[in-house]
C-alpha cells in the first residue's frame, strides 16, 4: 500500500537526526565542504536529493547541523554556567582555560566556519549564534550573574560583561589560529590571556569603599 502524502518513513527522525550529526562534525574540519548541496551531500556520503528529503535546502542543512552541534555541548555549557563556589578570578581563569582548550579541539574551526557561512545570510546567521555563539555568550553571562548575586562581582549588565571578556579573547584566538597570525604577527597567548582576565577582574571587583 502506497504511504499517505506527507507521511515519513519508518526511522525518519533518527535517519535525520545522524545526517544533522554528521553535518555538525564537518564544522569542526580545517577543511569543510564548499558551499553547495553538492559537496555538502559528498561530504555526507549520501545524495543531493537525500539531503533534501531530510533539510529541504542548503540553509536547512546547515540549521539542523547547528542544533544537533549545539544538542553536543550540552554537558559543557552547563558546566560553564557554574562558578563552583570559586572566586571571581579563579572562575573567570577557569572558564577561559576551558574555553582555550575547547578551541584548540576543533571549537575555532567551528567558530570560523561559522563565520564563513554566515556572514550576510540571515537564516544561516541565527543558525550559527542558536547552535555555537548565544550557548557560549549565555553560559558566561549565568556564571557572572552568579558572581553578582555573591557580591564578589560588582552589578551591572552581565551580557555587557561576557562580552566584554570573550571579545577580546575571540579574536585574538581567530587573529593566531584561523587567520595564521601566529607566521605574520606572533601574539603570546599565555601572556594576553593573563592580561585580559585581569583586566577583567579588575573593571569588575566590588567596590570595598
């Protein structure tokens, strides 16, 4: 018997749900897939009409890789959000160290194959801050709330703040890692690191007067 128009096959859900997961790991490739249904279904190993069976388009593609990559980190982002009773700088050096080693895993291959898809594309943009920016920016921002709510961080717009701190750090790691900043103009890391989140510190200590 013929399947009911609209109706899915048996297993759709789980068959698009490993092609969304498949998807999610070519954004933490130094080498991705151009932009084109084409090379992303090669680099799925499935067909172009498969692809859009499941997505529909390009844009659908990427949406769904997005939100199965964020689904990935769950784990990591909550842990994120928690200070763990730590002071403010011993939990703003924590979050930044796991942020560096998060980067160095295939976190900055996502950030600048984020970037490279969806700069100017507003379906793709909201994708890309759904699935990897917002998550890391939200994180940040619950672990300073909670500073403030202790005292041990003076009050004030805690998404102002976490950005403030993942600036900085964001595109210097792109400046040395994805943009190979580290052959044109070498920044020690280390050193910077250091700096900023003192810096930070410091801009956002309770005023003890």
């Amino acid at each position: 018997m013929a399947r009911p128009k609209g109706s899915k096959n048996e297993g759709h859900a789980e068959r698009r749900a490993a092609l969304a997961g498949r998807i999610a790991d070519l954004f933490l490739s130094p080498t991705p897939p151009t932009e084109s249904m084409r090379a992303l279904a090669q680099a799925c190993e499935v067909s172009v009409p498969t692809l859009r069976h499941y997505f529909g388009d390009f844009d659908g593609a990427l949406a769904a890789g997005w939100a199965r990559f964020n689904q990935r980190g769950a784990d990591h982002q909550a842990a994120a959000r928690i200070a763990d009773g730590a002071g403010l700088e011993a939990s703003v050096a924590g979050f930044v160290a796991h942020l560096l080693e998060g980067w160095r895993f295939g976190l900055g291959h996502a950030m600048r194959n984020g970037m490279r898809l969806s700069l100017g594309q507003e379906q793709r943009g909201a994708a890309f801050l759904d699935g990897l920016v917002e998550p890391m920016v939200l994180a940040l921002e619950a672990r300073l709330r909670d500073h403030q709510e202790r005292g041990d961080m003076r009050p004030g717009n805690a998404r102002f703040a976490a950005l403030q701190l993942l600036g900085p750090l964001v595109l210097a790691l792109l400046h040395q890692d994805e943009l190979d900043g580290t052959r044109y103009r070498p920044l020690e890391m280390d050193a910077f690191v250091a700096d900023t989140v003192q810096h930070f510190v410091h801009a956002w200590a309770p005023d003890m007067r």
